[in-house]
C-alpha cells in the first residue's frame, strides 16, 4: 500500500467516526421529553412545564459539550496517526461503543437528577465517561506507544502533552461517580466542569513548524 | 501546518457539520405523530385525522427550511473561511448545539399551535432561532474581524454583505419571540417569513472573479 | 471561482443530500412497532406477533428501495450537473424536504395496510411519491434547461434519456394515489412495482466514451 | 469515464453506505428503554432497574459489534472493488437493508431474551444475520466473480480469503437460528462468539506490496 492509499484508508475511518460521532449528538435532543397536555396542566401551564424541564437542558447541554470534545479529540490525534491497521479500527469501534452509548445515562440522568435516585443517575452518568475515557487511552495508547501508526515526522512534544491530558479523564470521572453517592449535584458538577476545561485548547502541534 | 493540511482541518468541520444538520432536518419528521386508531375514530376517519395535523406540517416545513438555510449559509461563510483554530471548533459547536435543539420546539409548538399555550410555544420557538442567530453571529465574526481566519484574496463586499444579512437575524427572531405573547400567529409568520426571505440569493461571491 | 472550487461546491451538495437520504432511509425501521407483552399475548405468541407485522415490512421494503433508487438518481444527475447555484440549493432542499417526509406515510401505511382506512393511507403514499417526483423535475429541469449547469461535455442522449424517465414518475404515482380510493391493494402494488422497475439500470452514460 | 471518474464513483457508494451503517449502528442506544418511575419503583430503585436491563446492553453490544465488523468488511472489500455499475448499487442497496433492519430483531431479542419466547426472539435475531451474510455474498460475489469489478493487480490470495471467510456466516447463524429453538442462550451465544471471532484480522492485503 502506498502513502496515497494509507491516507485514504484513514480517511475512511475517520469520515465513519464523524457520522457516528454526530449522530450520537444530534439524538441528545430526543431525551427531552416533549409534555403532553396532561402534563402541562399538572405544571400549571406550558412555561412552567418547559421551565421544570431544566434537568433535561443541563444533561442535554453538558453531554452535548463532551461528545464535541471528544469528536475534536478524535480530530486532534487522528492528525497525529497517519496508519492504521485492523487493531486501530477496533479499539476505535470500542470507543465510539462508548460514545454511542450516552444518550442512554443521559436520559437516566435527566429523569432522575431530581429524585431519590439523582446519585445513581448521577453515577451511572459519570461511569460512562469514565469507561469511554478508558476507550479513549486504549485507542491512543495503541497507535502511540512507539511511535506505531504514528507520522513519522510526529511532534513528540505533542505526543507527551497528549498523554498528559489522557490521564486526567479516567480517575476524574471515576471519583465523579464515586462522590455521586455522597452529593449527586458535586458529581454532575464535576462533568460539566470537565465539559468546560477540556473546551481550552492544546498549545502544541502535532508537527513542529519549520 | 502547510496550506493542503489546513484545507483538511477545515474540511472536518465543515463534514461533521453537515452529518449534524443533515440528522438534524431529518429527525424533525419523527415529531409528526402518526394518529392511533383511537384517535382516528376520535376526529372521524384517517382522512380527517392527517388534515387535523396541519400544526405539524407547518411547524415541519417551516424548521425545515430554517436548518436548510442555516445549512446554506454554513456552507456560504466556509467558503470565506480558510483556516481554523480550537476556538473556530468551539463556537461552530456552539452553533451545532442551537441547531440541533430545534426538533424540540419544533414538536412544542405543533403540539400547541392551536391551543391555549400558543403563546409560550410561539415564543420558545422563535426565541430558538433568536439564540442561534446569536451563535451564528459569534462564528462569522470570530472569523471575520480583521480577517483573521478568512482567505487572503477575500472580497471585502463579500464580508460586509454577510454582516449586513446576519445583523437581521437576532432583532426580528427576538421581535417575533416578544409578538408571540401579542399574538402567536403573526409570530410564527415572521419566522415562516424569514424562511421564505431567506431563500432568496446573496449576490456576492467571495471572491472576485478575475 | 476555478473549476476544481466548482466541483468543491458541488460535493458539498451532493455529501448533504446523501447524508440526509442515509438517515431518512435508516430511521425508516423505526417505524416497525415491537410489540410488547400484552400484544405478544394477544396475537398469540411472539412468532405470530412477527408475522402479523407484514404490512410494517412491506411498507418498509417498498419505501426503502424507492428512497434508494431516489438516492441513485440523485447520484445519477449529479454525474451531469457541473456546476451549481443558490436556486440548485433550494430545489435540492425541496427534494429532500420530499425525501425526509417519506418514514411519516409508511407508518401511516402501515399502521392502516389491513383496516377500513387502507384507502386513505394509500393514497397518501403514493401522493407523497407523487410531490417527490415533482420535486425531482423542478431540480433535473432547472439544471438541464438550456444545459443550464450541466458540464460542457454532455451526452445529449443522456439528457432526454433523464428526460424520458422522469415524467414517468409524476403521473403514475398520482394514478396511483386516485385508484387507492377504488383498490387500496392495487395503489401500493403500484408504487411496489415502480419500485422494482427503477432498479432496472439507464443505458446511457452522462459523457460518450471516446 | 475515466480512472479519477471511476474512483469518485466508488466513493460516493462508500459514504453513502457508511452514512447509513453509521446511523444504524448508533440508532441501537435507542431499544435500550429507559424506566420511568413506575418501573423504578417495581424494581426497587434505580440501580436494580438499570441491572435489569441487561438483556438490552447484551443484545446492544452483540448487534453493535456485528454492525461494525460488517463496515470494516464493507471497508475491506472496496479496498479490492475498484469499478461500479448500476447492479453494484443494487446489491450494495440490499446488504444495506439488511443492516439497517438490525434495530428492530435487536430490540426484539432485548424484550424477549428472558421470557417465554425467547426461541422466537433468538431465531428471528439469527436470521436477520443469515439474512444479511446471504446479501453480503451476493455483493462479493458479483463483484468478484472473473475479477468483474475488482482492480486490475489484485491479489488472487485475498479474494480467496474473502470467498473462504464469507462462507462460514451464512450456514452458521442459519444453524444458530435453529438452534434457537432447542436452547436460546446458545443460539445468541453463537452469534456473540461470531461477533468476537471476526473481530481477528485478515492477514492478506488485497494488493501484494513490492
């Protein structure tokens, strides 16, 4: 295979990830439960009821803001891999398995951030970020570890700055999910807290430039 | 980076928008309730059952249109726009966000067009648009001041006529939120209306032909 | 603009209007209903409970290949079309906007197939195939008229082939619509029909071969 | 048409069909039903109630794990498909209605795999795959039958290769169809155990490397 072919077949790859990643975002928007007239009479009119909704907004919106991260992550390293090879493809099914699967807690979390059960929600909402953040290290850590499916002409400053920021996912969302027994509204405050910091960018390029 | 990869980053953008928005117009259809045969017999017959969703259909061509035409000027202002940094992916997630969200008021007002709460699902359905207005604003002028993202050989009448049209958009989508509680009908003409003037072509292209 | 940005715009359309036919096509098995336990129960089991079903699978196979085959004709002309403009964008839109309606007659269909509405369930997906096919000569005319954005190198017979096969569409499926009200089996064995018929491939090709 | 016209071809039936397996393989999320406070409380508490869905996550990451090996597959094959003509799409057309019927037995198997019909359930399961495996051959093989599509220095071990793997699939979850109804547990268990076992790598390359 040539590099020409290389590229296209990364390409591919990536075109997939996007069309999952972005329909795993759009569908956010069917977890906010449209009331029924029934249910806005019980609120006392529609304002109330769309106001009473912010449960939905909250999860939609943070949920929102981590599936973007993630799709600029994915768009960060996969300028850094420039092969790839059938292992790629699946630690990179295993990771969008994961991010596929967030529309699930969300809806559990938004029906349920304000009952008896928020640390459940709570917790069952962060521990999917924490298992997709392992998806993520795996998935990294594979194309990464010696340079294996990386470009040759790879930034390793990049490379450790990558690494750097991995690790902060996995135990941040673990003790997320941990807390949510003891406070349910601290550990959803830690994912939308992660939601924004992850919003700041990465200084360094993959390539150094000449 | 040298100027192919750099049309390749923007090119990632501009594919994963397009997957977000194209899911987005699409689901819109799943809000169209399919009447049950309870409720066939309740309005006398399938006939009249699919004649009585006319809300629907409205509230369906009409945000149709609307992400159609935000579709058409993502794609209009990504000609203009050649580079792009971490903050040029956060603001058009910002916009995707806004995008996205319209299945939703979209169902609130079809379910309510024609009764007592018209007001309020008139009113959060162009207050909708209002916001995203306002994210579209944030992304072309992010880009567009002192051309810091726009290509070098950029039309200068190209960039004023863009920030003419998007001046439009947030006054009368919030003029259209306000009149909703006047009288909802001639707010959700406005937004129809908007779809409507809209369609209609800008006259400039980016670049000046030779 | 220079004709590789020419073609640049083009594949923008083309990878819009693909995304938004690969959704409508897929969101087409949510119309299936999975019965649940008190149905199961009803129709005497799960076995029979699936194979009761069959109006849901019809609906679904026969819409499914007609959005496919749309899908291919779109693929078809835009082989031809070079070039684009604002009024190609909204006729496209138009189309599509035909194309997204298309799960919500199936599942009026389907629901309806076997009952006392089958005729009004028919008629309003076969006119709904009727409006799309409209849709689809305003966009093939627009461009073709006068080779108006088709590409410099076109094979006439090409065009009148396009020509010839698209008025088929309009007229039948509006027959169609209106025997429904004499036999709704033979209105949807039609639309059936016309399905499998359009698989059948154009001899000609957009571009004579040297 | 010339080569660059050929490869453009083939493209854009590849970004279709991952359009659409990608939305297929995200719309999964959706069968897993999220409880609502009546079936909380039914399962004593949140926890219990997520636990108990098991059956869904299981048939979740079954058909979630088949759907992307059959992309990777689809993936592989285009790698060897280099040309394209109208019985191509179809074919292609039909693999695809098959994949994106998979929701549907998924969600059916989620609902049934512990009651008493959980034979049916796992036999229609089963079959939607052998169903599928059939469509897949039939694309290959028109494919690949004299090289027709294939390109012009194609490794002769990788077609064999395919035409080997692509033997097994249909007669085994034919068999685990009919399984089903002696032992459902082992007829999804083969399915699962197919899932894990494509998931090793093709050694061969379609094309020999200098």
């Amino acid at each position: 295979m040539n590099q020409a072919e290389e590229a296209n077949e990364t390409a591919r790859l990536e075109t997939f990830s996007d069309g999952v990643i972005a329909i795993a975002i759009t569908l956010l928007v069917l977890e906010i439960h449209v009331p029924d007239s029934a249910e806005v009479a019980e609120h006392g009119g529609l304002a109330q009821a769309l106001v009473d909704l912010y449960p939905s907004y909250l999860a939609y919106v943070t949920s929102f803001v981590t599936i973007l991260i993630m799709w600029i992550n994915h768009h960060t390293i996969f300028r850094a891999i420039a092969r790839n090879d059938h292992y790629l493809f699946v630690f990179n099914g295993l990771l969008l398995l994961g991010i596929t699967f967030v529309p699930f807690p969300t809806t559990v979390l938004a029906a349920n951030l304000e009952g008896a059960d928020s640390d459940v929600a709570s917790a069952f909402y962060a521990g999917t970020f924490a298992v997709t953040a392992v998806f993520y290290n795996l998935l990294w850590r594979y194309a990464a570890t010696g340079n294996k499916l990386l470009r040759r002409d790879i930034n390793p400053a990049f490379v450790s700055t990558i690494n750097r920021r991995y690790l902060v996912g996995v135990p941040v969302y673990s003790l997320a999910a941990v807390v949510a027994f003891v406070n349910p509204d601290v550990s959803f405050g830690i994912c939308a807290a992660l939601a924004v910091l992850y919003l700041l960018p990465t200084k360094v390029e993959p390539v150094t430039r000449a």
